[in-house]
C-alpha cells in the first residue's frame, strides 16, 4: 500500500535553528530520504516553500477566487511530504517515526485511496 507522509512543524521552528542546525537537519533528511529509497519503501519526497508562497483557489457557483496564503490560520503548516510504500499502517508509522523532522513537528500519515483497487 501506499502511504503519504505530510510534514507538519510549526514556521518559527525553522526561523529558530542556526545555520549549523538546519545544515545538520537538512544532511540527516537526505540521508533518511537514501535509506528509504534503498530500502524499496520511498516513492517520491520533496520539501515545500513556506506558506507565505503559497495560494488558494476556491471555486464557487462558477466563479474562481485566488487569495494569497494558506487557508486556514494554524500554527503548523505543511512543510513536505514523503510518498512511500509500505506493507500495512504499522509499518508505515514505524518509517513515519524516522523522519528527521518528526523530532521538531508531527508526521501525518494517511493511506493513499487507489481508485479500482479492490
């Protein structure tokens, strides 16, 4: 089955590490990202630009709306995600559990619906 990881952390958290920290936290994702891969569990990981670069699109009786940001006021945001695969939801939270960033924010974990799978 397949399994999205959504890395979720709060925007300070970042803003708070020095350089040295993110350089560090930045070699261990990678590292992580290469044990997944030679594994067989990883599919696809990218990290995400802050939500100040991001945009919402609503449609409504036929008419589009853009407004700058993120939906919803929250204290965490969705900072990446890791598209992996594993054999059932215990596993997947056990890869979950190794992601680097999981020490500084929260792993979402949510089985991928696959349209005809029986």
């Amino acid at each position: 089955m397949k399994y999205l990881c959504q890395v979720w952390f709060g925007g300070g958290v970042l803003d708070a590490m020095t350089k040295e920290e993110k350089t560090e936290l930045d070699i261990n994702s990678f590292n992580y990202d290469r044990d997944l891969a030679e594994s067989g569990h990883m599919i696809v990981a990218q990290a995400l630009q802050p939500p100040t670069s991001a945009v919402t699109v609503r449609v409504r009786d036929g008419e589009m709306s853009v407004t700058d940001g993120p939906f919803a006021e929250t204290k965490e945001a969705l900072g990446g995600f890791i598209l992996i695969e594993a054999k059932d939801l215990n596993e997947a939270v056990r890869v979950a559990a190794g992601i680097p960033l999981a020490k500084l924010g929260a792993i979402e974990v949510r089985p991928i619906h696959e349209f005809g799978a029986q």
